[in-house]
C-alpha cells in the first residue's frame, strides 16, 4: 500500500501526518464499543502512513476529522462516519473505511471482503479479497 500511497500524493493526493499508536487504540475502542468492526490490519499499515487521503474523489477516512479551510470542506472520522449509519441493517458488520462519489467503501468483517456499496441503497458493487486490489481497480488507469 505504501507504495500505491506515493504513486498518489506525485498525483496531488492531499495525505495528513500518519496516525500514532494512542489513536489507533482509541478509534478502535470506540468503534468496537458501538458494536463496529475495529480496524483491519490493512487499514491500519495506510493509516500509519497517512491519517486519511483524498484524490480524485476518492477519501480514505482517518482516525479523527481534518478540516480543509480553504475548501470550507472537513474530511470526517472513520468512527464518527459509521455513528451516521447506526441501524442500517445493511450495513451490520460493515465498516465503512472511505467513500467515492456515488460508493462507499467498506470492509465486511462477516466475510473478510473489501467493497464498494451504493450511497443510496447500499447495494454491494464490487468487492475484493484486498483494500489494494479494490482501489487498484479504481486508480489503473487514472494515474
């Protein structure tokens, strides 16, 4: 991942400064707390590289909100993101790790698959075994 990172901040991905140890431990109790799925292992190796990323309307949400004054936009937390899904029964054992335009992408702790889903109705588009090989099917060609 660390390099598909630097393939898009040559890209002009906007990157933050890489999440430490105290915040991981405190995302990941607060998500497991309000019954979500805590960090994945891949999650957590981008995260230690950079707290959150945006390129190309693609985000990567982080362990806290970052706000973008200029852009009068602020990138939300991961675990303040799946708050604002609570009961969604679609969503149950899902967590929501970014999102795309018209997608959301996710990581279905059931099954171990990375995915995106619909905004609107949630419905599964495309999954993959990898959070690498789900964006790569996203970024090839793009860069």
């Amino acid at each position: 991942m660390r390099k598909v990172i630097e393939a898009l901040k040559k890209d002009i991905a906007v990157t933050f400064e890489a999440a430490d140890a105290k915040s991981l431990k405190n995302v990941n109790a607060t998500l497991k707390s309000n019954n979500f799925p805590t960090l994945p292992s891949e999650y957590e190796e981008i995260l230690k590289i950079t707290d959150g990323l945006i390129w190309n309307g693609i985000e990567l949400y982080g362990t806290k909100s970052y706000e973008r004054e200029l852009k009068g936009y602020t990138i939300p937390g991961i675990a303040d993101v799946n708050m604002d899904f609570v009961g969604f029964d679609s969503l149950a054992g899902k967590l929501i790790v970014g999102r795309m335009p018209e997608e959301l992408l996710v990581y279905s702790a059931t099954d171990n698959l990375w995915g995106c889903v619909d905004r609107t109705d949630f419905m599964v588009m495309q999954t993959a075994p990898s959070l690498k090989e789900l964006l790569a099917s996203f970024i090839e060609g793009m860069l």
